[in-house]
C-alpha cells in the first residue's frame, strides 16, 4: 500500500474513530486502525467489538491495499508533524514508513486479516433524518440516560420508529425524556430498539449540522450511515442493548393542574445558583408558587440557604414542591427555546417541563422537609 494524504484529512478521519479504540485489551488488533484503500479514498475503521465507526477520507492512492497500525500511536505522531501532506508506505511484513517534510517513522502493525469483520445488514429496514434532527434529540434525551449498570436495559436510548415519527426516549427510573420529529417511515422499516449510551455518546460527536444520517437496523445491531455531499462518510454500527423498554408512557401524567409559563434562562439560572446551596444530604430545591411569584429556595444545615425570587403570570393556587437541582439544570440546558412550561398538579406528583414543540420531560419531586 502506498498513499499520500493531506494531513488535515488524516487527522478528521483518526479522530471520527479513535474514541473506540481499546488502550487496554487482551486483543491487540483492538489497538489498531484499519487502513483500507478505494476509489481515490482512505477508509479508517476501529472497533471494540461493540461499537465499530468507520470513516473515508480523500487521498491520492499509489499502490492500493490494507493494513492495521496502533491508533494512538498513529494519531499522537500525525497531530504533531510539521508537514501539511503525509506519504504513507506499507510493506508485506505490515510495517507503514511515514514520511512528512523532514520526519520519518517506521511502524510495526498487524494484517487487516486479522482485524474483525465489518458488521453486514441483511435486513431492508432503513429511514433518512436530516442529522440537525437527530443531533438536537440526542441533545435533549441523552442526559437522562441511566448509569445504573443493573438496571441494563436503561442504559441507553430507546428509538421508537413508527407512525412516520422517529421517537426518542431516555430514563433513569427518576426522570424521563422524551423527543420526537416526523419522518418518512417506509411500512416495512418500522420497529424500535435500544442504542448503548457509548454509541449514543459517540454518534452525538459525530453528527453534523447539516446533511442527512441514515439508520438501518436489524434485530441485534443498528448502522448510522453519516452523509456529505461527497459520499457516506462516517459509519457508526453498534450491538443493540438487549431486553424489552419498560412501558414509559405509563409515568407521563394524564392530567394537569397548573401550566405555568417561564423564561427558560432566568428559570435555569435561578435553580442553579440556588443549587449552590444544596448538599449530599439534602439535596433539593423547593419551588414555591404563589400569585406573580416563583420563589425557589434551598436549605442544607451543613451549607447554608439560598432564596431566589422571580416574577411570573400565575394565578393559580398556591403550590410548593421540591427537585433534584440537577434534574431541572440538565433539560433547561439541553433546550434552547426562550420559554418553557411547568406543568403541576400537586407536592407529591411528577413534575412535567414542556416547550411549544416535540419534546417533554417528567420528573419524580423529592419530599419536602
């Protein structure tokens, strides 16, 4: 193999996959890149045997073929090289010799034979979402994604694909996000499944603002294929979290009390300073609401205690109610519409935060002390 590449291409390819790469493995072609020639093109892929990314960049190719070369290894001396252009030559031992202006390096690698096979789709199921869609729901729903190892199937987001809707879900058991946007869903492409949160945090990077992503998906793995103008440009394919979603539009209240209309900015900036204030032991903001008023205060013994003050259209009865800071900080942060909805019907029932779109939140209310 030999190839000569712009330097900056080599850096946007290696840094699309290299978050995959294992340092610490019993397998040490986990370690590596695979470097693959085609149609005037370097294609990267690394894999964790979980998450496989692949991504082809442009290059001038000499001699076409394929090799493996450590990942970290690759990407430290390359982010250093001086020279905007990069040859690269592979001899039959898999040793790559890298030239750059004045710098040479000699690399030991490993055959692309030994490298896993790439994931293949039989399966027809397939949709189309513009990524600017898909990258703001991940935005708004990923946050809320369990950590709780023994709760598995929690542990990443639930991706519902029907009714020409593509719906998000994310829960940890004490709050719950939830973001749809319409699509054109084919009738045979419908279905729904669970993406791990490592590729959930990975295909959040990765997304673009512009072009479209598209999702293929089979009983146990799902591909994101990341287009640009050029091609397909980056491959994301991950194992899919086994097990069944619990019934999460069960903890969405039916009803409502009050709806009580915010400043999202004024809001999230209150709680969070008030949160300040808070401590391990007690660990919760109250939000008191009484007519043209929301006071939100807190009060940790060990700390100290915080009142904030802000004037609102309420009308409604008076009502107080206590949160996790955090829990109202993350959503407020992930949106990015001026306003924002309360949505309340008493102390002890779910809290529901809303915007004038696609999107809703339901979280659980500590007691009040």
């Amino acid at each position: 193999m030999n190839i000569t590449i712009a330097k900056d291409q080599l850096i946007s390819g290696l840094q699309s996959v290299i978050n995959v790469v294992s340092a610490r493995t019993t397998l040490p072609i986990l370690s590596n890149v695979l470097l693959r020639t085609g149609n005037g093109r370097l294609e990267l892929t690394a894999t964790d045997l979980d998450v496989t990314i692949s991504c082809s960049v442009e290059a001038t190719v000499k001699q076409a073929g394929a090799t493996t070369i450590p990942g970290k290894k690759l990407s430290g001396i390359v982010r250093e090289l001086s020279a905007s252009e990069i040859e690269i030559e592979v001899d039959e031992k898999n040793v790559s010799q890298l030239r750059a202006g004045a710098s040479f390096y000699k690399i030991n690698g490993l055959s692309a034979e030994e490298f896993p096979p790439f994931p293949q789709f039989k399966e027809n199921k397939r949709v189309v979402v513009p990524q600017d869609k898909l990258k703001a729901m991940l935005k708004k729903t990923s946050f809320a994604i369990s950590t709780d190892e023994s709760r598995y199937v929690l542990n990443g987001i639930f991706f519902i694909i029907k009714d020409h809707k593509i719906t998000l879900v994310a829960t940890d058991g004490r709050r719950l996000a939830m973001a749809d946007e319409e699509i054109d869903v084919p009738e045979n492409s419908q279905g729904e499944f669970i993406v791990p949160t490592k590729a959930v945090n990975e295909l959040s990077r990765l997304l673009q603002g512009s072009g479209e992503i598209e999702i293929k998906f089979s009983e146990n793995q799902v591909s994101f294929s990341l287009k640009d103008e050029k091609a397909f440009n980056i491959v994301i394919i991950t194992k899919l979290v086994e097990g069944t979603y619990p019934n999460y539009r069960q903890v969405i209240p039916t009803e409502t009390k009050e709806r009580v209309p915010l400043s999202r900015e004024e809001f999230l900036h209150a709680v969070r300073r008030a949160g300040l204030m808070t401590s391990e032991k007690a660990n919760s903001v109250k939000l008191t609401f009484t007519k043209n008023n929301l006071a939100i205060t807190a009060n940790s013994p060990d700390v100290g205690e915080a009142r904030e003050s802000l004037a609102i259209n309420y009308k409604g009865k008076d009502l107080a109610v206590a949160f996790n800071p955090n829990y109202l900080v993350e959503p407020l942060n992930a949106l990015t519409e001026e306003e924002v909805f309360v949505e309340l019907i008493d102390e002890l029932s779910p809290g529901v935060l809303k915007i004038n779109g696609p999107f809703l939140y339901v979280v659980m209310p500590m007691r009040l002390s």
